[in-house]
C-alpha cells in the first residue's frame, strides 16, 4: 500500500478482486474504467492488486462506471481481514 510500508491488507486485495472481476464481467479495459471512473490507468491497475486504499469518492466513481452499486463492491468486507486483526 502505498505510503504505509506494510503492504495491502485481505481487505484491500478483495476490494481490488471484486473490481476486477465487475470490469471483466462487463466486458471493459482498465483504461476504459479509469477513463469513466476518472483516475489514472496505472491506480486501477494498482486497486485491483490490492496496493491502494480507495476513497468513499473513488468507490462511488467505480461504481458508477461499472453501473453497480457501491454496496455491491463492499458487501461483507468487514468480515475479511484488515490490519492488525480487523
């Protein structure tokens, strides 16, 4: 993760998956995604290995590219592993 030195948390790797897979299933490019959600190519890339920390903002700008709802890409994350155990 960036910034932190520790690395990306289950947490951050199973948000990251959930986008990729929506991406995929949707049939769109990591460019295509950055270019609607807003972002770069290369933090899209980076979120779905896990190696980012997404905002509320950033997660709701996802969502919206992907048509799906925010809760759809968060649903039960709480239960996967965060640092230190949360």
């Amino acid at each position: 993760m960036a910034g932190t030195g520790k690395g990306p948390t289950d947490r951050q790797r199973e948000f990251g998956a959930r986008v990729r897979a929506q991406r995929r299933a949707v049939g769109m490019t990591q460019e295509a995604l950055a270019h609607r959600a807003g972002v770069h190519r290369s933090y899209v890339g980076s979120l779905e290995t896990g190696g980012r920390n997404p905002s509320l903002e950033t997660i709701a700008r996802l969502a919206t590219a992907l048509e799906v709802d925010a809760a759809d890409l968060v649903a039960g994350l709480q239960a996967v592993r965060g640092r230190r155990g949360t």
